[in-house]
C-alpha cells in the first residue's frame, strides 16, 4: 500500500512539474511579448515626437489610437504574467506539500512525530516561507523594471 502511495505521489509530482514547465514556457513567453510591446511603445513615442505637430494630424490620431491598444495589450500582458507567477507558486507550495506529506508517510512506523522532528519541520517550512517571500518580491522588482 505504501508503495502504491508513493507511485501516486511521484505521478502526481510528475503532473505538477510538467504544469510547472507549462507555465514556467507561458511566462517565457508572456515576457517576450511585453518586451515586444515595450519596443513597440517606444518606438511609436519615439515616432510622436519626432513627426511635427502641424503636418500629419490623421496619423498622430492613428497612432494615438495605435499606443493606446499597445498599452491595453501590456496591461493584458502583465496581468497574464502575474496570474501565471500566481499559478506557478501555488503550483510549488503544492508540490511542496505532496513532498511533505510523502516524507511523513514514509516515516508511517511512528505514530506521532517526535518534538525534533516537529521543531525541525517549523524550521523547513519558515525556511520555506521566507525563500518564497523573497522570490515574491524578486517577481515583484522584476514586474516594476518591466513597468
């Protein structure tokens, strides 16, 4: 039964880090395209104020109307990104917990943990806690450079 257990663990572990290559691609990818979208916008500012006030009004307003659907797009892009960095930490604080529920099952001979065991587990999991909080704010300052 144990063993059983632990191949249901390690496919779904499989599962999770596959979602997490998927989604790890996905922000790959939501990254390129607001990094296109940033040089477009540059790139069409750059335009605006290079093209006298006087001469060319039908396009000024065409590329007005061609920043402002850049812009709508990178704040598409960037909540897509937060929702996949979202996504890819629940995926991780899952994985993290089938980890430890595995661990305690594969210590089953006891009934209790042991105060040890427990005060060494507080310790991992504010370990935990702490490299998350700092990967946060890493995803976070990355999130205001792209801004």
């Amino acid at each position: 039964e144990a063993e059983l257990e632990a191949l249901q663990t390690q496919v779904q572990l499989e599962r999770i880090q596959e979602e997490k290559d998927r989604l790890t691609n996905s922000l790959v990818e939501a990254e390129r395209q607001i990094m296109l979208w940033e040089k477009k916008t540059q790139l069409a500012r750059e335009t605006r104020t290079a093209v006298d006030s006087e001469v060319g009004q039908g396009d000024i307003r065409t590329m007005r109307a061609e920043i402002h659907r850049m812009e709508v797009r990178y704040g598409q892009l960037m909540k897509q990104q937060e929702k996949l960095v979202r996504g890819m930490e629940a995926a991780v604080s899952q994985r993290e917990s089938i980890a430890l529920r595995g661990e305690t099952r594969s210590r089953g001979d006891r009934k209790q943990p042991t105060r040890t065991e427990l005060h060494y587990t507080l310790l991992s999991l504010r370990r935990k806690i702490q490299d998350t909080q700092q990967l946060a704010a890493q995803c976070d300052s990355v999130l205001q450079e792209l801004q």
